[in-house]
C-alpha cells in the first residue's frame, strides 16, 4: 500500500539542506573583462581568460567581491577576515579548464541565518535557518546536444558548446542542515528561498529570475524514523526551476524516500533530477561514485581580505530587510495579516507600494491591483505589472479622488489600457470616458428627467427621498453614464428642495 | 655582428651602422647555417621578423624615439604564446595550435621593438632537465652536439650559443633557464616572482614559473629584463612596483663591502670535480673584487626537492586538465561514435609524452583525498621553511651563491632512463623558486676534465634582483679580465649543416 | 612494501583521463614507487605548526573594476576548435549529466 503525504510524514521526520546558487548582475564576468548580457551570438563573449586558453590567467571582478559580502551581511554571516580561492579539478566540457575556480575551505562568509515565517496549524511560526557558508565560484558554459531520437543527452550523436556563459560570477549559499521541520517541510523550503530571494532583489546584486536560471536551488532531503533522532541517507535533487517546484519536490522526496524505506529499500545517495511535469524525480549521476576534486588553493589568485572598514561601510548600505519592510508597510498601511499575505503572495507588494508612493491611497491601491488589474492579468495569462504600469495605475486613482472619474469609468479605462489602447488619458479621449461635471450641463439633464417624470419629482418634493433613484438613473442614462450620480443626486436633491 | 653582444648591436643599429632587417637577416642566414645540427629552432618566423625589422628601421629613419633594444633579434621559448604564430609547448598535444593572443612579453617585445625570429625548443610543458623531453626531438648543445644544453629552455640557451640570437627568452620553474645558461656558457636570469608577467605562459606550474631574459653577457641580459618586467593588471600574482633598476647594477663594476654568503647544503659535495674548482676560483675573484664572504647554512634545503617534486606535478595535473581535444589541439579518436570522455583519454595518452604523464599522475595522486595533507600540504610546508631559511641567510648576506648545477652538460641519452637522478639537476636551483625569490647563473670558466662550461649561481632577495645584477656584472669583468675573451669564443665554430 | 599499486595508478590515471596501456601502467607503477619514496620526507620536517605557502608572496586583495573589456571575436575563439558548427565549438557526444 503506498503511503501519500502525511502518512509518509507521520511515520519520519525529514531533515532538508538548500543549496542556492545565485548568478550576480556584474557588468563583465568574474575573472575576465568580457560582458555578461544575456543572448548574444555565440562565443562572441569569451576571450582566452573565460576560454580557458594556454596561458590565460583569472583576474578577480572587484564587484563580485562586493555583493558576496553584501549577501554574506544581508544573511548575518561572519565575513572572513581571509579567505581564498580554490580549484575544484573535475572533467567535464562546458569547464573550459577542466576546473572550476571556486572556494573550498576558506569561503567568504560563515555561519549566519535566515529566519522564514510559515502558517501553521498554530498560527503564523518562525524557523531560523541556519547558513552555513556562502562562497563565490564561475558559471560554465552551455552545450547543446544534437541527434539522436530525444534531444536529450544520451542518444546525442555530438555536442555544441557556447562559452559565453563561461566565466559568469556565481555566489553559492549552502544551508546547515535543517531539521524538526516535521511536515511543513516542503513550506520551509519554499518559504527559504522566496525570502532569500526577496533580499537578493533588495540588495540589487541579481535577477533573481528562477525561470531563467539566475536562481538555481538544489534541494537535499533525508528521512529518519520518527523520534529517533537518527539521520538518514540524503538525496539531492536538481532542476527546480520555480519556487512552487522547491515545494513539490521536497514533498515529492519525502514521499518517494518513504515508500522505498517502508518497503525495506535503502536509500541511494545520488543526485536525482525534478521533473515539472510530474512533481517527481528521476536518478541523475550516483553520488557514490563521487569525483575526487582535489581540492587545492589556486596559485593563480592572491588571497581576499576585506578590512573591518570596508566591511562596516558595506554593511551601512544595506538595505531594509524585507520581513522588516513587509511588517513596517503593514503597520502604516493597517493592513490586516490575511491581505498582507494575498499582496505578498501576488507578489504585488513592490507594485503597491510604488503605487502608495505616488500618492495613492494603501487601500485602494492595494483592490485595484489584487482585484480587477489581477483579474484581466489572469485573463491574458500573463503578470499584472507587464500590462499597466503603477504611474499609471496611481493617475487612475487620482483621478477618482478628484472626481474626474466614477469608480465605472474607471474600471474601462483600466480595461482599456490593459488592452493596449494606450495611456489612461489616451484611453479617456478616445473614448469619451469624461465624468461630467459640469453642473449647469447636469442640471440640463436633471430639469428634463423632472419634466418626463413629474409625478416622481413631486413625491420627491413631499420627502421620499428614496424615489430620487428613479430620476437619477434616468439623468444616468441620458449622460451615458458620464455623471457622477452622487452630485446628480446632490444637485437633484438640492433643485427639489431637500438638499 | 652575429658574434657581438645585444648591447653593442643596439649601438651599432642606433648609429646607423646597420639597419636592423640586414641584423635580423645575418641571424637567419646563420640559423638556416647552424640549425640542423643545433635544433634550437622549432619555428623560424622569416617573414614575421624582417617585417618587424623593417618596421624599427622605418621608425628611426622617421626620428622616433626608440627603445634600447629596439630592431636587436631574439629567440622566444615556445611556451609563449605569439598570435598567429605556432606554439607548441614542446608538445604534440599543441601541435599546429597558433594562439589567438599576444603574451604580455610578447607585446611588450613588440612595443620595444625587438624582432621576435621564431619559437625555441624546450622539455615538454617545461618538465625536464634536458630537452630530451620534446615531442620535437631534443636540441643539441653547441659545445659539443652530442650533449644535452640543459632544460627545459635548452633551445633558447642553444641558440645563445650558437650565435643564432644575442638575445632569447626562458621560463624558469625549478631552474630551466639557469641550468641551460650554465651548461651552454651562458647567462640566465630568473627574475622576483611575479616581477614579470605570466599572462600567456603556458603554465606548468603556477606558483613556481617566472619567465626571464636570457643572453650571452649580464649587461645583455639586464636590458632584456628591464624591457619585459614590469606589473601586469592581468597577472593577478604581478608585483605593483618598479622594475629595480637591473641595468645601472650592471654596469656599476664593484661589489666593494658586499657580504656573498656561501650556503653551505647547496657548497657542492658530490659535485663534478670542475664545477667546484671554478665555483672556488670565482669566489677568489668576488674575494679580489673586494667582497667578504660568509657562511650561511640552510638546513631545510635538503627537502627541497622532495617538495619541488610534489608542488610542481599537482599544480601541472591541474593546469595540463585543459587538453583535452575539446577546443584546441589535437583530437584522437573521434569517429563519431565515441562519446567525448574516451576521446579525452585517447588525445592525452598520444598527445602527452612520458615525462608529462608521470608528474600528471604523481600530481593527481599527491592532491587527492587521504593523500594531500601528507603529500601536497607537507609540501607547502617545507616551502615556509626554506623561504624562512632564506630570510635567515639574507640577514647575513646580501647575495648568496652556488654553483649552478652539479655536473656540466651530460651526454643526451645519459640519463633519459633515470628519472630520479634527471631530477637532480635542479638541486641548487630549485630553492630560489620555492621562496620566489631571484637568481642568476653566469659563466665562470669551463671544467677541465671535459672542456665543458660551468655556471656560477647568484641568489638575491625578493624584490632586489639589481644585487644579483650587480654581482654578476662584477664577477663577469673579473673573469673576462683573467681570460682576455668570452667564455664562448672557445666553443668549437659550428660549420654547414 | 610498494607505496603505490597498478590499480591505484589506474584510477589515477582514469581521475586525469588519461587512456594508458597495461604496460604503461606497470612502468609507472614502478617509477611512481621510486619517487614517492624519495619525496615522503617532506612529512619529516612538516610540523602541525609550519604554515603552508600557496604564494610566494604576501599580496591581497587584487581586484579588477566591473568593467566590460572587448572580448576575442566568434572566429578568433574558435580558430583553434578541432570541429565547429554553427559558430559553436563541436564535441563528440557527452554522456552522463553535468555537475
């Protein structure tokens, strides 16, 4: 009988361990001068340096140093007061060298932590996840694999190799090992690195695009019987390209592991890779087989050792955390914790706060983005701020706030932005969309619904207050629905003596 | 001219007595001579040369300033790589392979104004004493051809002696230019590490290498060194600081109160009978000259090569991983059926030679896993030490001394079975790499047992090459006073080919 | 008593993807032997307290400024390449994952 979810969870308790690996937004590469904009022809950004050529030699990105202490700071990690390059000797050909330049035993920054909020049976709970290093080392190159019946690498007949990715910085996060998550494991993870995430974008050091692999996460997980304390053996898993995919292939793990431990199967350390499509995992290369990487200090590069001053004057540029941020705009906005979540989760709350910025009410900054611009987004299938921008979302709203526009025409000049038509004064001219305000012109279509409808008009002057509707709706219909009906009602109210 | 030193061709070509396309031209004549007995040469860049020649000379017919050396030949190591010309490294592996970029050297060649005549001969990858080990066939010492000129940069002290170039340059990792200089009657100079650019050095072992000038006088050598030193922003192990002033210490003629400290592990016991005579008798002429001499011990140099040994081959295992077939070089086996991985094995079997194969994996053996704390890591160690040695010694001494090596030049064959005793030609040497300090080794006479030159070792201290300069420039007026003429005119006057 | 046997000679020469006959392997089992034997002594005199040296000398901190500098053209890096193919260097097929 095979175990789902929470019967795998109740009978082990898993213990995880991330690896980030993040890709920095540097000008030029991290140990050559060639540039590192994303789709250029082929081999046109590589030079004997990131091309490994005889004789070339590694000359260290000044930058790149800088936003790996950043990220180091930013995760309340001890900077090293030195630490060094090494080379991690393995063969393979996207490696120009047949070595990556990386760090081994003496990373950059050590022993901080993260702390990530969950929502748990009990409310919302905090986990601290502790870092254990973060280090700087080189991207490779891409190779293509060509013939054979897939595509896909066994089968190919040979193999293209691009190397412009080559060389490009890489700053990697490696996790201690997290344990006593219990069942919200698969959140935990998920939770890690959307925040990690959140304060790379803060500190502007990356794009932190998952989809397009400058975020990568390797997540490991291991499962021991419940209670006893043990740990067992971990598999790795690669190719999690999106943060719901962290989540599906922690629990995918647990499940799989489970089964294989409650069938009496050992588990395999091996590196194993996530299939979207499935939410499973399938063996990559055995881990037991482990390349010997001969680690040794590079000879070509000179030790870093960033001095206290520099440190502190690195330290005083960073910016406010995002957990921070979020509880802060929560306050000053007195947002209640569940609408909080929906903008975070949207991920919206960049979107809306530069709307506050501009001068928008919290609020309604906050229903126009999650309701109606999220609901024509959901339509086309495509990211709500690719298709209205917050400067012009907070026009909008301005110019409800000054009357200019009903909450109704607002919503089509929305639509009609969002369809492409233009601008939202674009949109208002071309079509007409114009509150009138005029109060002579109102007054115009006010006298003639009272002429239609004089029996109306007359009950209306005797104190029924609520039969203005009718007279309204017809002052509505013949404006086109142009009129403010709150000053029409105002207006009509006023000409009939009960205003 | 092909008989007079750099410096005095420079004079000549700056007074208009000869251009420097008739200079680079009797330098090809006297290769196309001499070569096939010497095999200094393994490319002759004839076009390449004389249209840098013609170049210099258009330039001061022009009236531009021009540097020292400017139009003056030279012979360049095949380790460094020369765009569009081949460089091989000694090795198949890199046969046809033409770079497509300049070493800092060479572009600084080029901006001087030297004329570059082609790539010498060298040990493959710069592993040998001897240059047996080229893929290319060895060179043969112009004192007598059936013996070995030294390695792994016996092409370029070859092709010193042969007249083929007043000027060449050399690598030096464990002694490859200074054992060369002395077993050819030659000068050669490894430079402070990191006092020359390694930016396209093809590296052997990177801690270790440091390219440096190579030439029949001290004075030749120091105008070449000023020529190529300097800081490099590419070079990442490149000293910011001025190249010390080497050429004034060469012409200064004095070592009046100077302490010349005799290290007594590197003394010469067991040393070929002729090289200790002529190191004794060169210390008589510094003792002349004013000198004192004091005794230094260095207790850790025994380990020396020991650690050499370990250091070199892992650093090399890991630098020579590049070759593999993928996007330069040579490539066996690909008959589009075999995967990539097994057409890497079958290129670095073919391509490597024996001697690069077994430092390769000696290499990968002392870095890896449960090995590399005794092996490489003790290593490492012992390097601490002698630097620590040294530092003692030089609180002693402003220069230590010793002689080069302890035979002069073996017979080529001799010892191309004995990997262990090949190793120990670099006893004296290796030291100075181990610390990255400077050394030098220059002629002091020929051994009379065999008629063959013996060179005389000068260490100075990181930073201060112009004291090894200064030494050396001394000793080689000294010598050249008692003898009346250059070592080298007694080396036998090769005919046709 | 060999410090180093054919098989473990064999993994290192598999380690450095080097393909070596089975004689080859013998011979520089050997030699390997010989040699490791004269350079163990670096264990005698290497201390726990003797700090290792990867450089010869004390620099730190060189770093270059993240500026774009103008890299080698498609046909420079790939005048070189044993086989190309569209303006990517061509290799024989590649099995097994990537790291």
């Amino acid at each position: 009988m095979a175990l789902n979810y929470d019967q795998a969870i109740a009978a082990y308790d898993p213990t995880l361990g991330l690896e980030v690996h993040v890709e920095l937004n540097t000008n030029s590469k991290m140990f050559c001068g060639c540039a590192t904009e994303f789709g250029a022809e082929p081999n046109t950004q590589t030079c004997p340096v990131c091309l490994g050529l005889p004789g070339s030699l590694p000359a260290v990105n000044g930058k790149a140093i800088e936003s790996s202490i950043l990220i180091g700071l930013a995760l309340n990690c001890s900077i090293a007061p030195f630490s060094r390059f090494a080379r991690k000797n393995y063969f393979y050909p996207d490696m120009p060298k047949n070595f990556q330049t990386s760090q081994f035993d003496e990373p950059i920054c050590v022993n901080g932590y993260l702390d990530v909020e969950i929502e748990t049976d009990e409310g919302t709970k905090v986990f601290r996840i502790e870092i254990e290093r973060v280090h700087m080392e080189e991207d490779t190159g891409k190779s293509l694999h060509v013939g054979g019946s897939t595509g896909r690498i066994h089968g190919a007949e040979y193999s293209l190799l691009d190397y412009n990715r080559a060389g490009i910085p890489l700053v990697e996060i490696v996790t201690k090992i997290i344990p006593n998550t219990g069942k919200y494991a698969p959140q935990v993870a998920r939770a890690y690195v959307t925040e990690l995430r959140d304060i790379l974008r803060s500190l502007g050091v990356s794009d932190v695009k998952m989809e397009q692999g400058s975020l990568r996460c390797d997540a490991n997980v291991s499962l021991a019987p419940a209670g006893s304390g043990q740990l067992g053996t971990r598999s790795e898993t690669k190719n999690v390209n999106s943060l719901r995919s962290v989540e599906r292939a922690v629990s995918g793990e647990i499940e799989r592991q489970a089964n294989r431990l409650q069938n009496g199967e050992r588990i395999i350390q091996e590196t194993r890779h996530f299939l979207e499509e499935s939410g499973q995992t399938r063996p990559g290369r055995s881990k037991e087989q482990a390349e010997d990487y001969r680690y040794f200090p590079e000879p070509d590069l000179v030790p870093v050792a960033p001095d206290a001053a520099w440190i502190e004057e690195l330290r005083a540029t960073l910016p406010e955390k995002p957990s921070i941020r979020r509880k802060r705009l929560k306050i000053e906005w007195a947002v209640p914790d569940k609408e909080m979540a929906s903008m975070v989760n949207a991920e919206l709350l960049d979107t809306v706060e530069e709307t506050v910025l501009l001068g928008s009410d919290p609020t309604k900054a906050r229903s126009w983005w999650l309701g109606e611009i999220s609901r024509l987004a959901n339509e086309k299938e495509v990211a709500p701020t690719s298709l209205i921008t917050p400067i012009q979302v907070a026009e909008v709203i301005a110019l409800i706030a000054s009357g200019e526009l009903t909450d109704k025409l607002a919503r089509q000049v929305v639509e009609g932005v969002i369809n492409g038509e233009g601008t939202p004064q674009q949109v208002i001219d071309a079509r007409g969309l114009k509150v009138v305000s005029d109060d002579s012109a109102l007054m115009v279509a006010i006298e003639a619904a009272i002429a239609s409808q004089p029996e109306t008009a007359e009950r209306i002057r005797g104190g029924n207050i609520p039969a203005a509707g009718a007279l309204i709706g017809a002052v509505m219909k013949a404006t086109g629905g142009q009129a403010d009906a709150a000053k029409v009602r105002e207006l009509l109210l006023k000409h009939l003596g009960q205003g | 001219m092909i008989h007079s030193t750099a410096a005095e061709m420079a004079t000549k070509l700056a007074a208009g007595e000869i251009s420097s396309v008739e200079l680079t031209q009797q330098h090809l004549d006297r290769i196309s001579v001499v070569d096939g007995q010497v095999h200094a040469f393994l490319y002759v860049d004839t076009e390449g040369a004389l249209s840098q020649a013609a170049a210099v000379d258009a330039k001061r017919v022009a009236g531009e300033k021009l540097s020292p050396l400017a139009g003056v030949p030279l012979a360049l190591k095949d380790v460094l790589t020369q765009k569009g010309i081949p460089t091989t490294c000694g090795s198949k592996i890199l046969e046809g392979w033409r770079p497509p970029y300049d070493s800092t050297i060479v572009s600084k060649l080029k901006s001087a104004g030297i004329v570059i005549l082609g790539k010498t001969n060298m040990d493959e990858f710069a592993m040998g004493s001897s240059t047996e080990n080229s893929a290319y066939g060895p060179s043969h010492n112009p004192w007598d051809l059936t013996r070995i000129p030294g390695g792994s940069g016996g092409g370029s002290a070859a092709s010193l002696a042969a007249f083929e170039a007043p000027l060449a340059m050399g690598t030096d990792t464990g002694g490859s230019i200074r054992q060369p200089a002395a077993v050819t009657g030659t000068v050669g100079v490894k430079p402070t590490y990191g006092g020359v650019s390694r930016y396209g050095l093809v590296a052997f072992s990177s801690s270790l290498d440091q390219a440096g000038p190579c030439a029949r006088t001290v004075l030749d050598a120091a105008l070449l060194h000023e020529a190529i030193a300097g800081y490099d922003p590419r070079d990442s192990t490149s000293i910011n600081a001025p190249v010390p002033a080497v050429v004034a210490a060469a012409k200064k003629l004095d070592v009046k109160g100077m302490k010349i400290g005799i290290v007594k592990e590197l003394s010469g016991d067991g040393y070929q009978a002729g090289v200790r005579s002529r190191f004794d008798e060169a210390i008589e002429e510094l003792v002349n000259a004013g000198a004192e001499i004091v005794e230094v011990s260095c207790p850790n140099f025994e380990y020396a090569l020991a650690a050499y040994y370990l250091i070199a081959p892992s650093e090399a295992s890991s630098n020579l991983a590049r070759f593999d077939s993928m996007r330069y070089g040579i490539r066996v086996g690909d008959d589009g059926v075999r995967g990539a991985e097994e057409v890497m094995k079958m290129t670095r079997e073919v391509g490597f030679g024996k001697e690069v194969k077994r430092r390769i994996i000696l290499g990968t053996y002392a870095l890896s896993s449960g090995y590399y704390d005794a092996y490489y890591g003790s290593a490492q160690k012992v390097r601490t030490l002698i630097t620590q040695d040294f530092a003692a010694a030089f609180s002693k001494a402003d220069v230590l001394v010793s002689p080069t090596c302890p035979t002069t030049a073996f017979k080529i064959g001799e010892k191309s079975d004995d990997p262990l005793g090949m190793y120990l030609n670099d006893i004296a040497t290796i030291p100075v790499n181990m610390a990255g300090i400077g050394g030098m080794s220059l002629p002091v006479g020929l051994a009379p047992e065999d008629g063959l030159p013996v060179g005389f070792q000068i260490m100075s201290p990181a930073m201060k090459d112009d004291l090894m300069y200064q030494v050396g420039g001394t000793l080689e007026a000294a010598l050249l006073r008692k003898w009346g003429s250059p070592i080298l005119s007694n080396a036998p006057a090769l005919g046709a080919n | 008593m060999s410090a180093i046997s054919r098989d473990e000679v064999a993994h290192l020469s598999r380690l450095a993807r080097i393909e070596m006959t089975d004689s080859e392997l013998d011979h520089l089992a050997s030699e390997l032997d010989l040699i490791l034997g004269a350079v163990a002594r670096v264990q005698e005199v290497a201390g726990a307290d003797v700090p290792p040296t990867s450089h010869p000398l004390p620099l730190q901190n060189v770093f270059r400024p993240d500026v774009v500098t103008p890299s080698l053209t498609a046909a420079e890096s790939l005048s070189g390449a044993p086989a190309s193919a569209e303006q990517r260097f061509k290799v024989p097929q590649i099995l097994g994952d990537a790291e």
